[in-house]
C-alpha cells in the first residue's frame, strides 16, 4: 500500500516554485542594478580625478608661461604658428596652434630665447583631443600633455583677445570612458602679461661683437665684427666706424657689408702681416647718416656720438719650449721622464713630437702624458745599460698656441727644436725570464688522467713579461690580463705517439704561445676545445697574473669533432716558448725550451 509522506517531505508545490522564482529575480535584479552603479561610479570618480588633474597641471604652467611671456613681442594664435627662433625645426606634425609666446633671457653675455606654444592635436584613441605643452629652450623642445579628453574641434581651447595685459584660456573635457557619467568639465586660466616698453624713439645700437677669436695672430689678414642695431636700419657706410689700434701699423680702414634696411652688418678691417703684437678695436661715431623707416637718427638728432665695440688682441709671440729631467741623475732606471714645459697655453703635442738621444742603453716605450695646458711629462722605459740617454724636441709646426702661432715662429719647421738634457744610466737589465714551474690541473670534475673541459695549464716563469710580446691587443705589463670571449681561444690538442702537443690560439690578438710537449698520449687524433660560451657551451680562457708571473690556459667545452681521450698518467712535461715572447727589456724566455720540474697530468 502507499504509504503518504509527512508534509515536511513534500518539498515544493507549483505556487511555491513560482513565488520563490519571482523573489529571486527581483533581488538578482536589484543587486545587478547596485553593481552597475558602482563601476559607473567608479569610472565618474577615475574620470573627474583626470579632469582635476588637468586643472591642476594647467594652474601651475599657464600663468607662469603668461607672466614670463614678452609684452613687446607678438602673440600667436595661428593654426600654424611656430616660433622658429627659439624652436629648430617646424611645429610637429598633426597639432594645431592655440596659443604661442615668446621671451629671452640674457646671463652675461649669453641671450637664450625661449618660446611656449599650446597645442592641440588628436588623442590616441577615440574622437577626442589632447592640448600639449610645447616648451623651447635655446633650441631644445620638450612636450607635455596637459589637459586630456577635450572635446572635438567645435569644443576648441578659446583665447580671448588680450584685456589689458591678461590672456585667459577656457577648455571643455569631455569624460573619457564610454559610460562614465561624470559629465563635460569647463575649466578656465588666467595670466597677467608683464606692461609692454615702449620701444625708444630713435634706433640704437645693441653690440659691435668680434665674429673671430681671441687672442689672434691675424693670419688670415682681416678682423670682422658683427653690428647689431635694435631695429632695421639704413645710411650704414664705413665713414660710420673708427678702428682703435694699438702698437700697430699700417691697419686698413673699415668696409661694411650687408643689406641696406636691415638690422646687422659686417664690418671688416686689414691687418698687415709681421711680428709686432697689440689690438684693434671697432667703434662706431654717429654722423646723422644712419635712420630708421621713420626717419629716426640713430641716439636722436645730433652727431658724435660713440659706441664702444669689442676688440681684438693681436697676439704674434711665439711659444717657446724648455726640457728638464723630472730626477736625479746618475739613475739605475728603468724608467726616466722629462718635464716639458712651454711659454704660454699650447695644442698640437704628440709623442712624434719628440726623439731620444742614447748611448750605450736600451731604451724602451716612450709615453707622453698631459700635465697642464703648458707642461706634459715624457717618460720612456725600461731603459737599462750603461751609457745616455736625453730627450730632444723636433719641431713640425704642429704645436700652435691660442693665438695660431707655432713653436718657434711661423717661418718655417725646426725653427723651436729643443735639445733636452741627458740622463747618465748605469742600470742592467735583469736575467732573462725562463720558466719555473708547468702543472697540468685536473678539473674539479673530471676524470684524472683525461683531458677534458676544465682542465688547466699553468706556466710560472721567473720575472714578469710583456703583455704586448704574449698577446698583440694586451698592454700595460703591470696590470692582470685575460681573454675570455665565447669562440676566441681555441686549444688544440695534437696526437703525437706518447706525447701528444698542446697549442693556443686567439682570434683576437696575435696569441705567442709556442708548444707544450704534454708527457702522456691523451688523444687519438686533433681534439679542439674552444666553446662558444652560450649556455653550457664553455668556452677555453687565458689569463696572465702579473703579480705571479703564471699563464693559465683554461680548457673550455669540446668543438663537434670529437676523439677518442684515453687516460695517462702523470708524466713530465716540456714547454717551447714562442721566440717572440720577451721580458720588458726585450730578452727573450732563456732556455726556450723546458721541462716540468715536477711531473703531473690532466
């Protein structure tokens, strides 16, 4: 019979599932609609932040470019205005001109122009416009978006003519995200102008500025000045200038050149050659002859007045030079240095400027190093032997002081040669470099008696040696040296019955190295360790410790053609230096060849 369930078993009856549907939507639906509003109110707080952030960048650039702005000179407001002076170049591409100024400011004798141009151009998505900042400094420009979001061309930044001297700027921002119910932001700028100056009534003169250097030898035989009036000019003629010379003769008159009616021209005057120094200098005396459009006089009616231009020092006294020795002599070396020392501020000094004078010694490299303007140190060595050795200047007339005058004169080389003084030497050189001590070095994870990557040659000889004589791109013999590159050492081991040979190249420098006679058969053909050093591909290395007097030769991984490596026992090996290799003095590695001391394997 069937049996019928409790009440509380029943579960659900239609009327119950629907209302319970209904309730559930209706609360699914409110907390939808309470999630849609706070990402919209999300986005409205995003996009004011960005509005006030404008506003804010706006405030702090607008009324400082609007105060240092000049009165005097013309606000632009074309679409395609760009303030070249200040500013190389045209206006960058795609952006529209709302506002330009410009100013300069003077330090000493150093004017920088400057300029500022306000901007419009397209954001980088959607339909809307950035305003950019365009700063121009001395000819470097630098940007900076200040106000983003703003409405399209209808919506464009206005700038009312100015009122008095105030210049006022109104945006409108648009919200930049699509949903966003922030709505469109007006915000304004205001900036006082600085009150214009009335420019004088009659032209003047700005500078009379030398266009060459100073001091001067006057080699080319013309001065040249630059005349700079505040506003175009005519009736400039040479009866205007007046040339101010001292201890010199037969200093032409002044010619003028440049256009009639404009605001700077060139005035030029003959210097005769010879050996006489003094100045020239430019001046300009007001004759009435000069006037603006209007009819001006240049400083007002009225003549003789003067205006001081810049002059010229004629400067034809040679540089001289003297030699000293930087110590005491009789000297055992090994290395001996010169002080050199000229008259006046020099260029132009290399070590072809000068050559050793020896005797009975062997001289070494000779290094020049500067000290001053006027003073450099030249220092050779080693030297050692009994005998001389001096320093001698060669003049080429390339050594020029500021003026252009070379050493000596400028009648011609070896006119300012110097013989220098001599060192007395009584130095020998030490004995000949030989080698001490050759190990063969298992690596620290290898097999012993297999040559493999890791593996180590170390050579220890008796005094130091010249970097230069081991490797051809290596210098300075008293400092560490190394290659380490992947691909640019290659061992290279050689099949030789019992006693297979070591060799070392490089690919950056001629490598002198010679040969090692290993003392053990480790190889059945030509086994190569190089190594490209990518990844695990460890690539062979040479290092020379100065200090130690040892060149190691570390082996780096196998290249593809791979022999069979079968293993040896210690044996003694035999070392053959390259002839090429020598001690600082020059002497050669004495035996070339020799033998391990001790004997040891890879």
């Amino acid at each position: 019979m069937r049996q019928r369930l409790k009440r509380s078993e029943d579960g659900f009856t239609l009327i119950e599932l629907l209302i319970a549907i209904v309730v559930s939507g209706v609360l699914l639906s409110a907390l939808t609609t309470g999630f849609i509003a706070t990402i919209r109110g999300t986005k409205n707080i995003h996009d004011r932040f960005v509005q006030e952030h404008d506003a804010q960048l706006l405030a702090a650039y607008f009324p400082a470019d609007v105060q240092s702005a000049n009165p005097n000179l013309p606000i632009t407001m074309g679409a395609s205005d760009w303030a070249t002076v200040a500013c190389p170049g045209g206006p960058p591409a795609g952006t529209t001109n709302i506002l330009g100024m410009q100013w300069s400011e003077t330090v000493g004798a150093t004017t920088t122009p400057f300029a500022v141009s306000y901007r419009l151009r397209p954001a980088a998505s959607g339909s809307n416009y950035e305003l950019v900042r365009y700063f121009c400094s001395g000819g470097t420009v630098r940007s900076d978006v200040v106000a983003h979001s703003l409405a399209g061309p209808a919506f464009q930044p206005t700038v009312p003519a100015p009122t008095g001297q105030t210049i006022t700027m109104t945006l409108v921002a648009v919200p930049p995200s699509a949903n966003s119910t922030a709505g469109n932001y007006s915000f304004t700028f205001s900036g006082n102008m600085r009150t214009p100056v009335p420019p004088p009534a009659y032209p003047s003169v700005l500078s009379i500025n030398r266009l060459g250097a100073t001091p001067t030898n006057a080699g080319s035989g013309q001065l040249q000045w630059r005349v700079t009036f505040d506003r175009n000019v005519t009736g400039v003629d040479p009866t205007d200038f007046v040339t101010e010379v001292t201890n010199l003769s037969g200093v032409g008159a002044p010619t003028v050149s440049g256009s009639s009616g404009s605001s700077v021209y060139t005035v030029s005057v003959t210097v005769p050659s010879g050996t006489t120094s003094g100045a020239v200098g430019l001046d300009l005396v007001d004759n009435d002859s000069i006037k603006d459009a209007s009819a001006n006089l240049l400083g007002g009616p009225g003549t003789g007045a003067t205006f001081t231009g810049q002059s010229y020092e004629i400067d034809r006294t040679p540089p001289s030079a003297t030699i000293a020795l930087a110590a005491a002599s009789p000297t055992s070396g090994p290395n001996l240095s010169w002080t050199v020392t000229f008259t006046s501020d020099v260029t132009g000094v290399d070590a072809g400027d000068f050559t050793l004078a020896a005797s009975g010694v062997t001289t070494g490299t000779t290094t020049l190093t500067w000290v001053s303007p006027t003073q450099y140190t030249v220092t050779n060595g080693p030297v050692y032997g009994t005998g001389t050795l001096g320093l001698n200047l060669v003049d080429n007339n390339s050594i020029i002081d500021a003026a252009g005058n070379p050493l000596g004169s400028a009648t011609g080389a070896a006119d300012g040669s110097v013989t220098g003084p001599v060192y007395t030497v009584n130095g020998s050189a030490p004995a000949a470099p030989s080698v001490s001590d050759i190990q063969l070095k298992n690596g620290s994870t290898g097999t012993p008696g297999k040559i493999e990557e890791g593996d180590s040659l170390v050579i220890t000889f008796s005094a130091p040696l010249k970097v230069g004589s081991l490797c051809s791109a290596w210098a300075g013999d008293g400092n560490n040296q190394s290659l380490t590159a992947g691909n640019d050492v290659t061992v290279t081991i050689t099949n030789s019955a019992a006693n297979d040979v070591l060799t070392v190249a490089s690919t950056s420098c001629t490598f002198n190295f010679g040969q090692l006679a290993l003392g053990g058969d480790y190889v059945s053909g030509i086994q190569k360790f190089d190594g490209n050093g990518s990844g695990g591909n460890t690539p062979s290395k040479i290092a020379w410790d100065a200090n130690a007097h040892t060149l190691t030769i570390t082996l780096g991984k196998k290249d593809g053609n791979n022999v069979n490596s079968t293993a040896s026992t210690a044996a003694t090996p035999s070392y053959t230096a390259s002839s090429s290799i020598t001690d600082p003095y020059g002497q050669h590695v004495s035996p070339l060849t020799s033998a391990a001391p001790t004997t040891s394997a890879f």
